[in-house]
C-alpha cells in the first residue's frame, strides 16, 4: 500500500472558481516547500500547463473514459511517487461526466477510485442560506463520495460571510475557505478555453502567484492538509511505462512543442522513451530543421490556427516535414498535427501531406469517441478499438482520405482521418496510456 495525502477539488458547476482554487492551492503549499503532484479530471489539456507552473511538475490527466477506471488510481500513483501532496482538479460540476454514459469520467467517480475527500468550491453570489440545501445536495447525493469541506468564492462582504457560515453550519460540513469577490485573475480565454502557458509564460507566472495569493489568505491550509493526509492507502500498483513497452534501438522521435502545439500528455513522451526512442522536441515556429537523425514524428493538438502566418513562413521545416513523411517514416498527427500536414489552414500553406484544406469554423465540435481502426497504420493494427476525444473549431475538407484512420461510433456513425504511407493523421486525441503498444509499434516502424 502507499499514502498520499490527496484532495479533489469540485464545484456544483463549471465556471465557480476550480481552477483558481486548485491551482491556488496548489501554488500556496509548494511556496510551503512541499512536493506537490498536479492532476487534471478529463481531456483538459490546458489547465495542466498552469498547474505545472504552479507545482514544478507535469500536469498530468486521470480520465476515466478514455484510459478506464482501472487505469485511474495506477496513474495517480505514477505521478504522485514521491510527493507530500496530490491536489486534483475536477471537471465540469461534480457529478457530470460523459454524456449518457452515468457518472463515468466524472470528478466524482474519480475521487471514489482514489478514495480521495472532496473540497466543494461554491459560487456564493446571489444567495445566503440557500448555500446550506446546495451542499447538502451534494454531498448527500452519492453516499460513497466524501465531501470533506467547502470553500466559498465570490463572497461579497463580512455580512455575507457570516450568513453563508451561518447556513453551513447546520450542514455539518467545515467552510475551509472564503473568497472574496474580486477581480477575476487574469487568465485570458478564446476559441477552446484558456490560452496555454506557453504562449504567454510571464503573464502566467503573475496569474499562479495571484491564484496562491488569493488561495493562501481565504483558506484555511492547515484544516486542509489535515483533510488530504485523512485520504486512506491506496494499493501500489503504480502505472510504469517501461511495464507495457520493450526496449528497441534508439531511434530520434521528434515531437513538436512550442506555443503553436502544447496539447500534450506527459505519458506519451515517458511511453516513447520507454519503448526506446530518443525523444527530442523541436518548435515549429522558430526551428527551420528537424532534430538530427529523425526517424520518426509526432505533431500533437494545440493552435495553429493561432499561428498559421508564422508556422507558413518556416518554409524550410515545412519541406523538412514532407521530405520526412514521403520517405515513409513514421508520423503521426493529432488535431492541430493534422491540420499542420494539410495542404493550407485559412489560405495559408501547410506542408501539403494530406491533400485537405482546413478553415476555422463557427462551429466546436467537442466530445468523447468510441473508435475502431479502419486500416493498419503506423499507431494500429485494423479493427484496433479505443477510446478518444475530440475538442477543434475547424474543419478540414475532405475529412478522411481514401484510407481513413478510424471509424468512430458516437454521437453518429463516419470515417475520419487519413493513412497513407507511414502517415497517421486524425482529429481524435487519444491516451497512449491505455493503449502501450501504440507506443512500441511507433518506435518499431521508426526503427526499420
């Protein structure tokens, strides 16, 4: 067995201060010198990036759609190794999760796989005792999900407070925090959400020190720590990425970062660099090469409908890219990849691998996928079967190629992506962890 002092931080609904909260709290302990793991509930690509600002360490994601519950708490564990605290984040409000699927890929579902106690942040505005009936709601609702407190935000004055405390106490369960209302922390939002930490790294440093700021004078650290340190064992069976790969020759993997490409799973790089590979990261935005000895590439999610001028004007490693996939190397290409291998994105050119014009598009297209591989590829054999998650507002015409690269089964039935040579590109993101062998069979072909 292995403890970790560990809290989940929830709310009754997107929008009432989780990321401030988590990501305060998560700033104001590591000033304390302590070792804190970060982890994110669902597909979040983007609050990770603050939260590994916030603690020194990756962000890492725990969702229980696409890697499974039986996956959740080996994951925790893997990124926990070693830490005086785990804060987790959860998505949506506390008892959502995927869409007709019950509480699978909810914060609720996983704090129960994590035996984990619940922070509940409340969005206190406009309301006084009615606070009380919605705490109880919630943490009577499901008896297996331990709601150990509640942090209040958007309080708006001493009276308020002590109305809300008032109200809370009949409840039973401890206020732990109050946020006053105030002026939101400046985390600038557009098309998907928060912009990444890697496209404005200073401003977002001054973003984590006002979220701790905040957290650190309205909450109560001490009752909170005690809370986590309350969290049982859990078994250890930690996650190991060297468990599920074999070691190859060590071909260079080049895997695209920068501020035009920062969607990432830190899983990936440790399952690639398990299975053999040099992992080497390059910017397409500055870099006007591939990194020496490229046998393999994979461009993941990100915006490059952002920085469509710039990655266009990097002639030289837009050739290097296609000289590498028409030579039939390994490539494999999530969202912002996919629409990086396109012939254009809005008019600008790309790097012309796939014979498709991408646009940006009114429309979000969001939600998790069931998949099956329609062909072999350099990432799965045919009739392979995972699970995904879409998250773009563009579109790219045609959507698949002659070879598409899955067939996905929810909300409706269609082909999507493209295979052609060693060329692997899609929408979908996916979560290696649940499927190692992607991994070893990437760096198999990169090394034949």
């Amino acid at each position: 067995m292995v403890s970790v002092p560990r809290l989940v931080v929830a709310a009754p609904a997107s929008g009432s201060g989780k990321t401030t909260v988590a990501t305060g709290l998560m700033a104001a302990f590591s000033e304390r010198g302590l070792t804190v793991s970060p982890h994110k509930v669902g597909p979040d690509y983007i609050d990770p990036g603050y939260h590994a600002l916030a603690t020194g360490r990756p962000g890492r994601n725990l969702d229980a759609y696409m890697c499974g519950p039986g996956l959740i708490a080996p994951l925790f564990t893997h990124g926990a190794s070693g830490c005086d605290l785990a804060v987790v984040e959860g998505v949506m409000g506390l008892y959502d999760g995927a869409s007709g699927q019950g509480e699978l890929a909810s914060t609720a579902q996983v704090s129960k796989l994590l035996r984990a106690p619940v922070v509940l942040v409340v969005d206190a505005s406009s309301q006084s005792r009615s606070v009380a009936a919605l705490v109880h709601g919630f943490a009577s609702w499901d008896p297996q999900v331990r709601i150990g407190g509640v942090i209040l935000n958007k309080v708006a004055s001493d009276r308020h407070e002590a109305l809300l405390r008032e109200a809370l106490d009949e409840s039973g369960l401890p206020v732990l925090g109050v946020l006053r209302r105030a002026p939101q922390v400046a985390t600038p939002s557009r098309h998907l959400g928060l912009v990444p930490v890697a496209e404005r790294q200073a401003d977002a440093l001054d973003a984590v020190r006002a979220m701790g700021d905040r957290v650190r004078e309205g909450c109560d650290l001490d009752a909170l720590m005690a809370l986590a340190r309350s969290a049982p064992a859990l078994p250890d069976d930690a996650w190991e990425p060297e468990r599920h790969t074999a070691p190859a020759a060590r071909p260079v993997v080049a895997v695209a970062g920068g501020a035009a490409f920062t969607f990432a799973y830190a899983e990936h790089t440790e399952l690639l660099t398990a299975a053999g590979a040099e992992v080497v990261v390059f910017d397409p935005l500055h870099d006007e090469k591939l990194p020496a000895g490229t046998a393999g590439l994979v461009v993941g999610g990100g915006f490059p409908e952002v920085y469509a001028p710039e990655l266009s004007a990097n002639e030289p490693l837009r050739r290097a890219v296609t000289a590498l996939a028409l030579s039939g190397a390994p490539v494999a290409a999530e969202c912002a990849g996919l629409l990086y291998l396109a012939r254009e994105l809005d008019g600008r050119p790309m790097c012309g691998v796939l014979d498709a014009s991408a646009r940006m598009s009114e429309r979000l297209t969001l939600g998790y996928r069931q998949a099956v591989a329609v062909s072999d590829s350099v990432l799965a054999a045919a009739g392979t079967r995972l699970r995904g998650h879409e998250f773009h507002r563009t579109v790219l015409e045609p959507g698949a190629g002659p070879t598409p690269a899955w067939g996905l089964h929810q909300p409706e039935r269609r082909v999507e992506g493209f295979v052609q040579q060693g060329v692997h590109a899609s929408y979908l993101h996916t979560h290696w962890a649940a499927s190692p062998e992607i991994a070893r069979r990437f760096v198999e072909r990169c090394g034949g």
